[in-house]
C-alpha cells in the first residue's frame, strides 16, 4: 500500500526563528493522521527542526545532497552529514537544482546511487518545461528524467524512493496542471515503471503532484486515483495553508 505524503520544500527561505515559529504552529495544529508529513528547511536548520520535531510525527528533509560520501567539495553537504544530524530523506532533483544548478540526469542518478546506499529516502523529482508541454513532449521527456535518473536502481530499492511529478511551468507561478493533467502524467509514469520494473513497484510507489498546489485546490488534485500527496513550495511557509492543504485529502 503506497503512502500518503505531503512535504513541504522551504527552499531558500526561513531563518531560525521563523523556523521555529513556523513548526511550532504547525505542531499546534492537528493533521491528518493517514498522511506522512514532511518539512524541508534549509542545511542551516535541519538539526534545529529535527529537535523541534521530537515529539512530533512530522518528519525532516534536506532540500538537496553531494553525490560524493566527503571530499574537497566546499560548500556541499554529504549523506553522512545529513544523517548524523538525523535526517534520512533528501529532496533529488528539484527543477531549480537542474535550472540553477546545471543538475542533469546523470549527476542526479549518482545522487540517487549515494542515497540509497546510505539508506536513505530519495523524494525524486521531474518535470517537463512548457515548450515540452505544448510542444507535446511532455511523456518523452518524463520517461528520459526516469530512466536517465532514477531506473539504474535495483527493484528492492524501491521502497526507499518517493517521486514528485512537478511540471516546471506550475512552479510558483500560480498556473496549475489541472487534476486531470495530474492524473494523466502520474499514470504515465506507472506504466513506464511497470514497463522496466513490475507493476506491484509502480502500485506501491507514491507519486506526490507538485506546482502552486493550495488550499483551494489540494482536495481536487489528491482525489485523482494516482496522485498520493503533494510537494508543496509557496503554500508550505503558512502553518494555516500547509496544514488545511495535509487535511485536503477526504
Ligand atoms: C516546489 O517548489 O516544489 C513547488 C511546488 O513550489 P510552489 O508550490 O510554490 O509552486
């Protein structure tokens, strides 16, 4: 049975204090229980979220990772650093990472490789850009992320990843895939897995929507039979939205 999850990448945002405050805000409220709910803040503060979250059943992410295990790397970060500070999810691949950061499919599957062998959960991400939507590109370009990235693993190693299917066009510009554009890609990619792998690993992995998911739109997305959650950008830095976007699913 594949999880319900909804994360929330902070990206480059939120200092200590607000990090406090926003998880203390965020722990006042009560969630849905059926749903896995992961927070992402930044290197600086992943130690601090994760004593904050204690006592909590919300779980810490790194927004990224170094595919190397340690080395002359300045200013990277390492899988090993990340869990000793008690974090074992990293988000791989966000579309800024491969915009910004020039991380292409290749790096990403290194990335990948490294976090699965330190144990860790991989939240994989892709998406297409708009000229390959409306160009119609979109399903060849998803299906080259996924083998490119991703489909090197061995099939048991499965149970560690979670994808995010993030069309790049959605990404905090308020413009949403519809629910049923949602729903048409995240059955592509389970058929796609089912074509390489099996289909009880394609039924069994959760593939979260990402792209100015909201309140308003959340239930709409998640009632799609394919979309498993959320990754949640904008939205993620209010307690109040976060929460009723977790509380979105019926
Ligand atoms: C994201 O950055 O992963 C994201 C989905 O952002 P937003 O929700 O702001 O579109």
């Amino acid at each position: 049975m594949r999880k319900k999850i909804v994360a929330g990448n902070w990206k480059m945002n939120c200092d200590i204090a607000h990090t406090y405050e926003l998880l203390d805000q965020l722990k006042e409220r009560a969630l849905n229980e059926d749903v896995e709910v992961i927070v992402a803040p930044p290197f600086t503060n992943l130690q601090s979220a994760n004593q904050a979250l204690i006592d909590s059943d919300i779980l810490v992410a790194a927004q990224n990772m170094h595919q190397a295990t340690n080395g002359a790397y300045t200013g990277e970060v390492s899988a090993d650093m990340l869990k000793g500070v008690g974090i074992e999810t990293v988000i791989l691949g966000h579309s800024e990472r491969r915009a910004y950061f020039h991380e292409d499919n290749a790096l990403l599957a290194k990335k990948v490789t490294t976090a699965l062998e330190k144990e860790m959960t991989a939240i994989f991400c892709f998406g297409e850009e708009l000229e390959d939507r409306t160009s119609g590109n979109h399903f060849n370009l998803v299906a080259s992320q996924l083998k490119e990235g991703l489909f090197h693993i061995e099939a048991a190693d499965w149970k560690d990843v979670v994808l995010a299917y993030e069309p790049v066009w959605a990404i905090g510009t308020g413009e949403t895939a519809s629910p049923e554009q949602a729903q048409e890609m995240h059955a592509f990619v389970r058929k796609t897995i089912t074509e390489a792998y099996s289909e009880d690993i394609a039924n069994d992995v959760s593939i979260l929507y990402g792209g100015s998911v909201k309140p308003a739109n959340a239930a709409e997305i998640f009632g799609k039979p394919d979309v498993d959650g959320g990754l949640i950008g904008g939205a993620a830095l209010d307690a109040e939205s976060f929460a009723a976007i977790i509380n979105a699913f019926e």
